[in-house]
C-alpha cells in the first residue's frame, strides 16, 4: 500500500488541538501546481474570528486557500477551510453547510465531513487525520474506509497531542501511518504523476 | 432466473431515500424533495438510529404509518442549534445601517423566516426594543414547524446559555444590561413576553406556502443552507415578492445571492454581513 500511486479526486483533512502549525506544514509542502482539491475542518471556537486561519495557513502554503460558502463549487487547485460554527458537509461536486448541533462536542464536526465525503466520492477520497486532544474523526475515518477510501493518520507520536490519531488507529484499519513530514510529501506527491 | 441485484448498497440507500421523501410528500404533504442532500441524509439518519431502526425503509413504513413519527422527524428537520445574537457584528450592521433605513417607515413589517426555537427573533426584539422601534415594528416569526414555533414563543432558554449571550448582547452594540430582559426560574431563563407583545408566530413553510405580506425586512439567516440550489432559488423568488422596494435582505455570514437569479435586483448594505437592499 504503502508505495501505491494515490490519485484521489478530493482529500479531506481534519484536526484540532496543535492543528493550525501541522497545517502549514501539510500546506507548506504542496507544490503550486497541486491539483487535487483539499477540505480541511480544524477545530476552534464559534467566536474565532473570521479568516483568521485563512490569512495564516495562507502565509504558508503556494496554492490558493479560502473559506467555504455555502454550495461552493470544489475546484481543483484549492484548499477549502470549514468556516467556525459550521458543519462543512461535502456533496458531489460542492460544499453544503449546516447549523445541526455539533457532533462529538464539536461544531465544525471531523465526523460530519468524512462521513458527507465519504458518501460522495467513495474511493475517490484520501482522508487525513492530524494531531488533536479529542476522538472526533474515528466514525468519519470508518465511514471513508467502508466507502473504499484511504486514510491516512498522522503518527501519534510526531503529534502535539496523540489521542485524535491514536483513537482512529485504535478503531479502523488505516492504510498508512506516517510522521508529519512524511505524511505532507505523501500528499504532495498525488495527482502530480500521469 | 436469478434475481439480479443491481445498486450497491450505497445506491440503495439513495433510492430508499427518495422513495422516503415522495412518500412523506404524498402523504403529509411536506416537501422535502429540494432540500440539500448531505445534511437531509444525516437528520433522516439520527431519527432512524433514534427510533431503534436499520434502514430507511423501515422509517418510512413507521413514518407513513404513524403521524407522531413523522412529528418527531419534523422537529429533527427544523431543529438547529444557534444562539441569541449569534455573530454580534452583524446585529451591530443591523443597528447601524438598517434601523436608519426603518425608521423612515411609520410602520415597520420584519420577517423572521426560519425562526426554529427562537434564538434570532428575541434578539431582534431586543434590538428593535433599544432602537425606539418597539411599539412601531410588527415581527412575523415563522418555521415549517409549529411544535417549534411554540417553543420559540414561550422565551425560554437554558440558563447555562446566558453567559455567551451576554457577552454577545455586548459585543452587538446591545445598550441595556442583558439580565434585565429575563428572569431565572430553576435552569431556565424566562424572556420578558412584553418584548413579543408585536410578535406573530405562525406557521409557514417557505417550500409551499406563497407570500403573506411586504415587508421591509427580513431576516432568513442560515435556513437556505439546508435548501439545494434550485429551492434556494424558489425561496428567493418568495423573498423578493414579499420585499417592498429599498427592503432589506439579511442572510447568513456563508450565504450569498451568487447563485440565485436574483443577483441584480439587490445592491449590498453591508457585504461581509450580507445584508442586501431591493432596488428592483
């Protein structure tokens, strides 16, 4: 598995606690011309300010990144961030947002984007899980498994926090499990060959 | 012969859905048929888990059998969960640059459309309350829901609730103490009934029911979220014929006119608090 060539047509990506610096460096690695579009949830408050996550990932990663609207598009080339007190649901083709209550204590929910991915691209979906203090994203890294998508986890113990990584390791069979550095060059090798 | 099992699981599980939703359809005449695939499946899910079922065509053999069923999949479907003054800079826009639009009408009609338990309509009560625009201002609250209009009606909230409220009172501009505006009974947090003396809370689905009068506001705040694009734009139809002219349409912070046919009849207020102005 580990040397497979991944092709997916969508990667999505969740983390909470120690998130936002594991982000840069899984952004900072994409090449410009990464084509695979991203959706990444990272838990924070209902009360966080607007872009601030968008302005700060941005400084470190070459390829576009925004904020998802309701029923945005997905378009190749860009990473789409999940807007605070939002679940960012994913359908084929664009985003869908909800204002359900949050799922395992969180709003936006991990869960909630894999499982809504899952549903729509199938095999077609890379999942990531990074580092986080909680066990969101076990349920959603299941669902993406049994909708023949790969996962991919970071290793606990290059996390700032280990129990997010270590609960999906726990309770899915995962397909790789790699240090952050290995784990951003995995990604920002797919799509890129012929 | 052999019976050829055609859809993988996944594709049954779509078919059963939309025979759910015809059903419901033909039977109680909710139309659930537009609304926004990814959340509508999640919602239909939990009341499946909830009701100790395995698929959905189980729920829909209970459902069509049972109308009490089918009541508590309708407060699963307007339930959401936000909060009074939920993203206080946009009640700060509203003070700032629509109450001087209101306040040139010697009668002010605002509708709250989607007002699920009651959260938002409060809080523009408040607001048109500290405005001088109280005893002038007639809001008319409205979810598909009545269960959950009466819910909205009664005020009622959690008291644990009230902190995070406050601080968001005082972060919209609000200009009272917040505590003044309700009373504690055990963990709840019972809003003064005068403030919704100028309240109508009625009924209204905004996928069936047509337009009920002009307003010169109206409030739809992360309702058409759970709409696909197509009911979206029917809703927006609704909302532009239920606008008088120079009205106002406020929606919520991830929403936009962008993909409605409605683009050029509004000019924007405010663009990062999407409220938006008829001006066609």
């Amino acid at each position: 598995m580990a040397e497979d060539l991944l092709s997916p047509r969508l990667i999505v990506v969740g983390t909470s606690w120690g998130g936002a610096d594991a982000l840069a460096a899984l952004l900072g690695a994409l090449p410009p011309e990464f084509p695979v579009p991203m959706a990444v949830v990272q838990h924070r408050g209902a009360d966080s300010l607007e872009g601030v996550l968008v302005r700060f990932l941005q400084e470190h990663c070459a390829v576009p990144v925004r904020e998802a609207d309701d029923k945005d598009a997905i378009e190749d080339g860009t990473v789409y961030v999940g807007p605070s007190d939002y679940h960012l649901l994913v359908e084929k083709g664009s985003f869908a947002l909800s204002v359900d209550p949050p799922v395992t204590l969180s709003r936006p929910s991990i869960d909630v984007l894999f499982e809504s991915a899952a549903d729509s691209y199938g095999p077609d979906l890379v999942a990531v899980v990074l580092t986080g203090a909680n066990r969101d994203g076990t349920d959603g890294a299941r669902a993406v498994k049994e909708q023949g998508g790969v996962v991919l986890v970071q290793d606990p113990g290059s996390a700032t926090r280990p129990e997010m990584p270590a609960a999906v390791i726990h309770s899915v069979e995962v397909d790789e499990v790699l240090p952050l550095e290995r784990l951003a060059a995995r990604i920002a090798g797919m799509g890129l060959e012929p | 012969m052999a019976i050829r099992v055609g859809p993988t699981r996944h594709a049954l599980e779509d078919l059963e859905l939309r025979l759910l939703l015809e059903g419901i359809y033909q039977h109680y005449g909710y139309d659930f048929r537009e609304y926004a695939r990814a959340s509508l499946r999640r919602r239909v899910w939990r009341r499946l888990l909830e009701e100790g079922l395995e698929t959905i065509s189980a729920l829909q053999d209970r459902l069509l059998h049972d109308p009490q069923c089918f009541e508590r999949l309708l407060v699963d479907l307007s339930v959401t969960v936000t909060t009074m003054f939920r993203d206080p800079s946009f009640y700060q826009a509203l003070r700032e640059k629509v109450v001087p639009l209101l306040r040139t009408y010697p009668f002010v009609r605002v509708w709250n459309a989607g007002c699920s338990t009651g959260e938002e309509t409060f809080s523009l009560a408040i607001l048109l309350h500290e405005e001088g625009l109280g005893e002038r201002a007639r809001i008319y609250a409205t979810d598909i829901n009545d269960v959950v209009v009466r819910q909205a009606k009664l005020g009622t909230f959690s008291l644990e609730k009230m902190r995070e409220y406050t601080q968001n009172y005082i972060r919209s501009g609000g200009k009272a103490s917040f505590s003044d505006y309700y009373k504690v009974y055990g963990d709840k947090a019972r809003f003064d009934p005068s403030l919704v003396d100028n309240v109508v809370f009625a009924q209204h689905n905004l996928v069936s029911d047509s337009e009920f009068n002009q307003f010169h506001l109206i409030v739809c705040r992360n309702v058409m979220i759970y709409f696909d694009r197509s009911l979206q734009d029917k809703v927006h139809d609704l909302f532009h014929r239920s606008l008088v002219r120079f009205g106002v349409l406020a929606l919520g912070h991830k929403e936009s006119l962008r993909f409605t046919s409605h683009t050029d009849d509004y000019e924007e207020v405010d663009g990062r608090e999407k409220l938006w102005r008829r001006i066609s």
